[in-house]
C-alpha cells in the first residue's frame, strides 16, 4: 500500500510538468487547430538556456525568470517569422513547418551544447524525502512551481481583459477583429505563453531525467497523451488529463507493463482516446442556439 | 451637415466575382442612413468593405480620412462599431464577456456606466449576463450584437439586417430600441435591411442597391410615399 501511495504522489509530480506541456498545445491547439509538434523541443532550448546562465553562476532563480522572459520572446518571434506568413496555408505545408522547426531545433541545441547527456540543477533539496519519504524534494518543490505557474494562467485568462481577448481571437477571429481585437499578435502572445510554460516544464523535469537535446521526446509523447486524454480543445481538461497520464504511467510502470514499455502506455492512451472518445473526456460540447 | 462617412465608387470582390460595381453614397452625421435590397444586392459585402473585411477599390473617406485598404481592428478602432450578419456571437464565452469585449479598446471611465446603459435598452441582458452566449436565442443575440457594438462608443454604427431570421414581434422591439438608440445615442447609422418598411420609417436617407448598382437614392421619406416605387422595387 505504501508503494502504490509513493507511486501516485511520484506520479502527479511528474503528470504536473506533462500538464504544463499539454496546456502549451492546447493552448496553439485552440488557436490554430494545429498541434505543435516543435512544442517538446523548444522547451529543451529553454531549458539549455537556463544551463547557460546556471553554468555561467548565475543564481537559479535569476536564471528561472530570466530564461522565461527570452523563452517566451522566441515564442513571440517563431510565430511572427515562421507561423504568420503561413497563416493560409494548406495543412500538410504547416506540419511541415511544425516537424522542421523541430528538426532545426534540435539539431541546433546539439550543435551548440552537443549531444552528451548534462546534468541540470535542482533548486529543491532532493537529500532530504518529505512527506514521510514519500516525496523528494525536488518532486514536492515542482509540483508547486507547476500549480503556481497553472494559478496564474488560469487567473489572467480569467480575469484580464488581455486574457479575455486572447480567448475571444482563438474562438471568434472575425468577431474579434470587429470589437477591434489585434488577432494576430494574440496569436503571438499565445505562442510566446506556450513557450514560457514550456520553459518552465522543461526545466522542472530536467534535474529527473537529464538533459540532452531529445529530453522532452518522450515529455512531449505524454503530455500529448494527457491533453487528449482531457479533451484536446479544454485547456483545464489538459492539465487533469496530464496529471493522469502521470499517474497512470507512474502506476502502469511500477505493476503492469514494467519500466521499458512505459512510453507505450503513452501510446495506448493516445489511440483508445481516438478511437473511443476523440474529443477527450471532458472535451467541452458547445451549446448553440440557431 | 458634413458627411461623416463618404464611399465613392466602392468596387469588391469576392475572388473572380465582382459584387459591388462602383457605388458611392454618403452616411451625414448624426442621421441613419439605409441601404435596402435583396439578396444577393451586395448590402453585407458594402459594409465588410468599409471594414476592410473583403477586398476593394475606390474611396471610403471617414471623418475626413481615407480608411479603405486599413485592417479591419484600424477601422473599428476608428470608432465605427460593427454588427455583423449572422451577428458575431461569441458562442462559448458569457454574455458578460461579450460585452466587455465591445468595449476592449476603451480605457475610459464610462464603461460601468455604459452597461448600465445597455442593460436599460436590453433588459434581458441583464437577466442572463453569466450566461453563455451560445445559449441565448436568435432576439436576444442580436441584441447582445447591439450591445456589444454600441459599447465601443462608436460614431458610425454599421447594422446588418438586425431582423433577419427573428420573429415579427422582436424584429418590432429592436426597430423600437434601435428609434430610442438614434435619440439617445450620439450616433450616426448605416442600415442594411429586406425589410424595407421597417428600415425606411427609421432612416432619413436611402438608397436602394440592385445587383451591385445603387438604382434609387433620396429621402427616406419620399420614397416611403411613393406607391409607383414601392411597388416595383420594394414589393409591399
């Protein structure tokens, strides 16, 4: 009972920084209809950024804020120079621009970091297991990191007039162009917050899994997983189903299909949501009038 | 009067299909002005014109500036509020929302006060203001449409058929509101209408738009007078 306790507790950790992932996608997801498959691999450059800084001494926090900041520019820049003149594109040239951008990132970060697996730094003491050793401290320290962070997203679309109008351009572009909404620089915005939750996610996962330039391959495979899982177009619905990914990769790991072929319970919950309920469950059913 | 709104020899196209062949008319301030016709005549696409929603040719001058070929947020911010065919709702967010997104461009302090206003004219948006927009009926969205136009405190209000698809007795309640909006508001309209009756009973000025042309243009009131006119064009 202890061990499946420990399991679930590891397991919404981890499913924390898969739910930041899949509200990245959802967030582009929303207002492009596209998913953005480069989303993984920015993250890792976000997080090589923050190495810099770290390495360069920089204090880890300093580095936080400062790496968030630039993350979230790129975003703003990737979308303005690469997105935006594609914006009447046929599908398949926007995939094609999603898979190599990731191609191009990550070949760029190995480039300049190169390939060798790094260490990244916790700023979280992971000496000392919490919560009756069912915890470690960097566990319990991102778990927070990732609910503040979900906090004040939910709070400035909620509650900003900016977030308000971020949600109007990715619902209603026409009408939004008419109360006189920019909606194309919401698009950018959307794209610069993605990246800086991406940034955030990225680094919050490096000091468990290492960093090296195909770190988030996997990360990206769950939390595409989790934001099906809670409904592709429901950016609350792909924060649960990101910390049930967790959850049920944590558990499936430990008791069902052994650590080798955790990523596949990745896969099975990507299909069995296709095919039994593509709009995930709590895909959001719009009620109209006509 | 000074003519707030001046379109001269307006052209547009819808790809290879021309639907507007070089029309010109004026909205004067302060007064409401009608664009009647039938489907298909090219009243929805004057107003996205003047939008800057399809593409153009010719002049659209706008308290003294030319705004054709300006993105469509350039001209709203301009102050010419727009309620559009089909009337614009965003379905999934709140009554609420809606209306504090018609007012999104302002920063001044008469906003509180202008919900209040809106809710005096529409009192039904009170009523359901937590409430998602998807759900209200076809009335009660146009008048949210009105609404949220109006809360941009516009100078030109561009209306696009406020009575299509609704029933007799709401259509009489907007064109009810839309008289005490003209009286109350400092406003000045441009109205796309069928409904011919209704439209010119509100209007000072009209014209009259087939297949793309403007084919009569005059006093609202004359060309409600004059039976040999009604008849052939307006058909009541």
């Amino acid at each position: 009972m202890q061990g499946v306790l420990h399991q679930i507790l590891s397991g919404l950790a981890t499913g924390g920084i898969y739910a930041s992932l899949a509200l990245a996608l959802v967030m582009i997801y929303q207002a492009t209809h596209h998913v953005n498959f480069a989303q993984g691999e920015m993250a890792t450059l976000s997080t090589y950024i923050a190495y810099t800084m770290v390495t360069a001494g920089w204090s880890y926090w300093v580095s936080f804020i400062a790496t968030v900041v630039v993350s979230f520019i790129m975003g703003v820049v990737v979308e303005r120079v690469l997105m935006r003149p594609m914006t009447n594109a046929p599908v398949l040239a926007l995939v094609g621009v999603f898979i190599g951008l990731l191609l191009i990132v990550n070949a760029m970060t190995g480039w300049i970091w190169d390939f060798t697996i790094k260490t990244f730094p916790s700023p979280f003491h992971s000496s000392t297991p919490l919560l009756g050793g069912f915890l470690s401290g960097h566990e319990l320290g991102s778990t927070v990191v990732t609910l503040v962070m979900l906090l004040c997203i939910y709070l400035f679309f909620r509650h900003t007039s900016l977030g308000l109008a971020m949600r109007a351009a990715a619902y209603n572009p026409v009408s939004s162009r008419l109360v006189g909404v920019r909606v194309g620089w919401m698009l950018a915005l959307g794209w610069g917050l993605a990246a800086a939750i991406g940034a955030i996610a990225g680094m919050m996962i490096a000091p468990i899994v290492f960093l090296d330039p195909n770190m988030m391959a996997g990360v990206l495979l769950y939390a595409f997983a989790g934001a099906l899982l809670g409904g592709i177009e429901n950016p609350l619905g792909a924060v649960i189903g990101g910390f049930a990914v967790g959850v049920i990769e944590n558990l499936g790991g430990a008791y069902v299909v052994g650590t080798e072929l955790k990523l596949t319970l990745a896969l099975v919950i990507i299909v069995a949501v296709l095919m039994i309920k593509p709009s995930g469950l709590l895909g959001r059913t719009v009620m109209s009038r006509v | 009067m000074p003519a707030l709104l001046e379109v001269v020899d307006l052209k547009a196209a819808y790809g290879q299909t021309n639907v507007l062949h070089g029309i010109s008319f004026v909205v004067d301030e302060g007064e409401v002005t009608t664009l009647l016709g039938a489907n298909g005549a090219g009243k929805t696409t004057t107003l996205r014109a003047i939008c800057g929603m399809v593409r153009t040719e010719g002049e659209i001058r706008y308290a003294g500036e030319r705004i054709e070929g300006k993105a469509t947020e350039d001209v709203v911010r301009r102050k010419i509020g727009h309620v559009p065919d089909g009337r614009g709702t965003f379905m999934e967010l709140t009554v609420e929302e809606n209306m504090k997104l018609g007012a999104y461009t302002r920063s001044d302090r008469g906003v509180r006060e202008d919900f209040e206003r809106m809710f005096d004219y529409f009192p039904r948006l009170k009523e359901r203001y937590k409430q998602q927009a998807g759900t209200l009926s076809g009335g009660e969205q146009q008048m949210l449409a009105i609404a949220r136009a109006l809360l941009l405190r516009p100078k030109l209000l561009l209306l696009d058929e406020p009575s299509f698809g609704l029933a007799p007795l709401i259509v009489r309640d907007i064109f009810e509101i839309l008289g005490r909006i003209r009286q109350e508001e400092q406003v000045s309209v441009l109205v796309v209408e069928q409904n011919a009756n209704l439209a010119l009973a509100l209007a000072t000025r009209a014209y009259l738009l087939e297949t793309g042309r403007i084919v009569i243009s005059g006093n609202a009131a004359d060309i409600r007078n004059d039976e040999t006119l009604r008849r052939s064009y307006l058909g009541y």
